[in-house]
C-alpha cells in the first residue's frame, strides 16, 4: 500500500498544476507559505486535517479524495479527475477587486454626505473623516480577509489599530490626551508577533 504522505503529496501536486495554480498562489489562499505546499508536494511533511479539508475545498473534492490513489478512487466510484478540476478554485477576481474598491469609497461618499449635511446646518464636523477611517478598515479587512492576500492583514489591522487610537484622541480632544498614542506602540508589537508567530508555525 502507498505512504499516506505520497498518495496526498501526488494529489496536491495534480489538483495544483491541473488548475494551472502556482506553489506560492495556493500557499496565499491557504494563509501559509510556498515552502509549507513545497514540503507537503515533496511528501517531506502533512498537513494537518483542517488544512486538508480547506485543501478539498478549494478544488471541490472530498478529504478522501485526496487520500486516496487512482486506483483506490475508481474502486469507490469517484467522478474522474478533469470534471473535478474543471469546478476550479476561487480567485480574486477583478470583480472581486471592483466590489471591494467600491464598497470602499462608498464608505467615503456617506462620511463626504454627512459632513456636508452638517455644514449645511452651521457646523464644522470634520471628524466625521476621522470617524470613518475604523470602519474604512474593518471593512478592507473583511474582503481582504475572504477574497485577497492575508499576508496584508498585518498592516491592515495595524492601520486599524492606529484610527482607533486617533479617534478616542479626537473624541477627548479638549483634554490633549496626546499619550493615547503610546498604546500603539506596544500594541502594535503585539500585532506583528501574532502574525509571525502565525506564520512560523504554518512553516513547520
């Protein structure tokens, strides 16, 4: 009987070349990295069940598809390799990226609509941008987090992190709690020590 790390090692290198998907592009949809798929083609390592599902998913097979030979698969009736390929991946899409830059600026245009309002009436509300930088970055999170490169999650988060601060020192601004800033700092090496420690343990 064939190795279990050869027989997923084979399968992941087949589904991979078949959907014309380079090491490194699955590895960003994985939220792992190029020498993690590496290993894991060369049968030099396996990954754990989580990612095998995440691994089915992505090509729109079944956990025991990918455990299992040609011969194993023809025995159980499974559909054949190329209909299977055929389903593909998900990309990021340019229509993806259109949402996305969309859904952005909308954010803008209601802020840009409400200042104006407030204008209109006698008031200078020009926090209202300031305000709106959080959910500017929540929500570039979120479709980056579902449709883009996660590796860019480290300094989106950052910049949330940094508009958070800047609108509680806007909010006490008559206090000039001008210190509120010196939270980012470690905060900030927390975030990155997250990511790295994140990214280490995905390599091993």
């Amino acid at each position: 009987m064939e190795d279990i790390k050869s027989v997923i090692a084979k399968n992941i290198y087949t589904l991979r070349t078949a959907n014309k998907m380079t090491q490194l592009e699955m590895a960003e949809r994985l939220n792992y990295s190029d020498k993690a798929v590496s290993k894991w083609e060369r049968a030099e390592g396996l990954p754990d069940i989580v990612v095998i599902k995440q691994i089915a998913d992505m090509f729109g097979v079944t956990v025991d598809y990918l455990m299992s030979t040609e011969e194993e698969r023809a025995a159980k009736g499974f559909v054949q390799e190329k209909q299977v390929v055929e389903q593909g991946p998900r990309k990021y899409t340019p229509a993806h990226r259109l949402i996305t830059v969309i859904s952005l600026i909308g954010i803008w245009t209601i802020s840009l609509v409400l200042f104006l309002i407030f204008w209109t009436q006698g008031f200078n509300a020009w926090q209202v941008f300031i305000y709106t930088l959080p959910v500017f970055f929540i929500t570039w999170l979120v479709f980056n987090s579902t449709w883009g490169n996660r590796r860019n999650n480290l300094y989106i988060v950052s910049a949330l992190v940094w508009s958070i601060l800047l609108v509680l020192y806007v909010a006490l601004l008559k206090y000039n709690v001008w210190m509120i800033f010196l939270l980012g700092i470690p905060a900030q090496i927390i975030i990155y020590l997250s990511f790295r420690i994140n990214r280490v343990r995905k390599r091993a």
